[in-house]
C-alpha cells in the first residue's frame, strides 16, 4: 500500500484511501465535510518515539505535552497515559489537564502572564514548576507560597535572543543583580532551572544547538555568580513527526547530548516540551472543492479559520477522489472566508483535473488548527478519533456547541 503524507496510518489500496484501517469513503457517506480525524495510534507512536530517543541518550530526561498546541481532552487524556507531562500556560489548561488524569507534579505552567488566580492554583495544587517571563513574578509566587506554607520550584524563560524576541529575561548584569535581590528575600521559591524557546518548526540541528549555546552561556555565568542551577529546559520547537524521521530526533537529541559533554555542562534533568511533534500529524481534515476557477484556482469549504497561517502548519493536500492521479499541476487553494487573503496555499502540486465536489484530505493540521482557529461565523466541524478499525465522535457542534477551554 501507498503511504501519503509519510504518515504511516494514511495509505492508499487499489484507489481507496485508509485511514488507520477505516475506509475514507465509509465515513464520508456518513459525514458532511468539512469533518476533522485524529489518529489514536500515530500520536502513541509519535510520544514512544520521543520517549525513546530522549530516555535512550539521557540519563534523566523528562518529557511535557505542550498542550497549547491541541487540548481537546481525549487528545490531552492519551498523552497523560503514555508517561507524558503537561506544560501549559492558564488557568483553563490546568483545570483541564487535572480532569483529564495529570498529577500535579508532573505539570509546569508559565507564560507571559501569570494572573494571581493561576498562581495560587498552581501553588495550592503542588504542580512541578512555574516558570517565569519576567523576574517581578518571582515576588508574586514567593508571597503566594508563603502563604501556603510551600517551596515551589521555578524556572526562568531566558530570552532567546533570536531577532525581535520578546520573550523571556535578557540576564544582563543588571537583571542578575536584580535577580539576587529578589531571591534573597524569597524564601518560598527555589530557582532550580533554565529554559529557552528558540522557534517553531525547527529541523536542522544548528538551531537547537543556537538554543543551547544561549542556555549554556546564562547557565555558566549564572554559576559564577553563586546560583545553583539544576535543569535545563530546551523547549520545543520540533516539527511534525512525518517531517522529522526518528533518525533526524536522534541526531538532534546525540548533537545536544555530545555539545552538553563538551561544555562540561553538569545538570542533574533535561526537559523537553514537545506538542507539534506529537500530534501534528495525528490530524487531518476532510474537505471538499465547491468551486473552481479556469485559471487553476480552488475554493474549499474550510479556510483559514479553522486551518489558520497562524498555526504554521506543514500542510499537504490530495486529492482523494482522484488519489491516484498525479499530483504534478500547480494549483492554488483557497478557502471560504469573504477576503482575498484567506489562501491555504498557491501553486500547490495537485492533480490535474479539478471538480466541484471532489473531496480533499488535508493533512498535518493536529497541532494549533484548533487553538488558532478564530471562530468565523461558520459551522465548527465534527471532530473523530479513529484506532484500528473503530471511530468514534469526540466532538460534535451539535452537542458540545464549542471545543474552547471553559
């Protein structure tokens, strides 16, 4: 059979379309389009790789779902039972990765704003790690846990100083002071660990090691002042597993293990926030062509308020009443919001006759479509799981009325 996509669940037998191993065509005779598939068992597949790569060449690695990347709750009650963390940035996410299984301790938050409400939560309810973008929180999570009697662990988001960041502590000799400062007085927080976020789909090995050589400089520097750093957090940034081959993750995760060893660099863990590798290619979305133009242009029935740019996705598109079709003829993809702006894509290779009505897969679209999307006054599209050879509706407008976070 022929995979598509490089997804090995997405396969094509004699001009069918598998998906896992239900029949493309068995769910668009029950279905409108657009509907949207999550695929169980590539996001196993994809978390036991991570684990895999990372155990095999850490001594001490620890691994946390990104969930800003998907948090529907069957998504997020899979990555909990497959010996994965959370990492996740509001109060909404918390609650929702409580509910869905995840103990305290195995969930950081941080993020840009850090709301009291979020803080005393997460203090009260013992999670791992708070991390902080600016070192004023520190006083707020120190005051907090004072009051419930907690030493609560922190991490600091180092800016990355990749172009136009903002994100994050630039730790420059003022800011170290400062940091002192605070710290001295803060008896509840104990600063245990670093991070660095460098980017969103990063494939080539120069740019984590980019990251880790900014990590290495504040971690050495911050040595030489007194501060006893513990962990390093290298973030994510990974792109969609079918992207990335295990033996690219390997090579990323040996360069960073090899680059460690050189700088004499001694920690005790080494934390990882994956998200877009872990379910972006477990998403799909079934869509279908309501118009075409003669000079090679097509408008489906979704666009880029549930497939948003935002997302950065590595979209590819079949079509799949045609799969077997060459797709060698370049064609340009639009969507169904009223602006010129909403393409999915220009000068696309797709197949060479283009009708109304033909169904089109679109694949990669499992991290941050659903985050992103902005809510356009259209129908939201009944979302399924599938494994093996069973599915079932694990969102259904009609029922749940919207998938947000509550």
């Amino acid at each position: 059979m022929k995979k598509i996509s490089g997804n090995p669940y997405l396969s094509v037998n004699n001009n069918e379309i598998l998906i896992d191993q239900i029949k493309l065509n068995d769910l668009l005779k029950k279905y409108q389009t657009p509907f949207m598939i999550f695929i169980e068992n590539r996001l196993k597949d994809n978390i036991k790789t991570f684990n895999h790569v990372f155990n095999d060449h850490f001594e001490n690695f620890k691994g946390y779902y990104s969930v800003k990347a998907n948090f529907l709750s069957d998504i997020c009650k899979l990555v909990n039972s497959e010996n994965f963390g959370a990492e996740i940035i509001s109060l909404p996410e918390l609650k929702l990765c409580l509910n869905c299984g995840f103990k305290p301790e195995d969930i950081i938050i941080g993020g840009p704003y850090l709301s009291e409400n979020l803080i005393r939560e997460s203090i009260s309810k013992k999670v791992s790690e708070i991390i902080v973008y600016d070192l004023d929180d520190i006083e707020k999570i120190d005051f907090i846990a004072k009051e419930y009697g907690i030493l609560q662990d922190i991490c600091i988001r180092i800016n990355s100083m990749k172009y136009m960041s903002k994100l994050g502590v630039n730790l420059s000799h003022d800011n170290i002071k400062k940091l002192s400062h605070i710290l001295n007085k803060s008896k509840n927080v104990n600063f245990s660990t670093i991070t660095s976020h460098y980017g969103s789909q990063l494939n080539n090995v120069n740019q984590y090691l980019t990251n880790l050589d900014n990590l290495i400089e504040v971690f050495k520097l911050l040595k030489q002042k007194g501060f006893n750093i513990k962990n390093l957090n290298l973030g994510g940034g990974f792109p969609e597993a079918s992207i990335m081959p295990k033996k690219q993750l390997e090579l990323i995760a040996l360069e960073i293990k090899n680059y460690l060893f050189s700088n004499h660099i001694d920690y005790d863990k080494i934390i990882f926030e994956p998200g877009r590798y872990l379910v972006g290619d477990t998403g799909v979305f079934i869509s279908e062509i309501i118009k075409t133009n003669d000079d090679r242009w097509i408008f489906l029935n979704i666009g880029n308020h549930i497939c948003p740019k935002f997302a950065r996705c590595s979209l590819r598109f079949y079509n799949a009443t045609q799969i077997d079709s060459p797709h060698k003829y370049k064609t340009s993809i639009a969507g169904i919001i009223p602006t010129d702006q909403d393409v999915l894509a220009k000068n696309y290779f797709f197949s060479k006759d283009l009708s109304k009505g033909d169904h089109i897969l679109i694949t990669n679209v499992g991290a941050y479509c659903l985050t992103f999307s902005n809510r356009f006054p259209y129908s939201l599209p009944i979302i399924l799981s599938i494994k093996n050879n069973e599915f079932k509706e694990i969102f259904n407008p009609n029922v749940q009325n919207d998938f947000s976070l509550s």
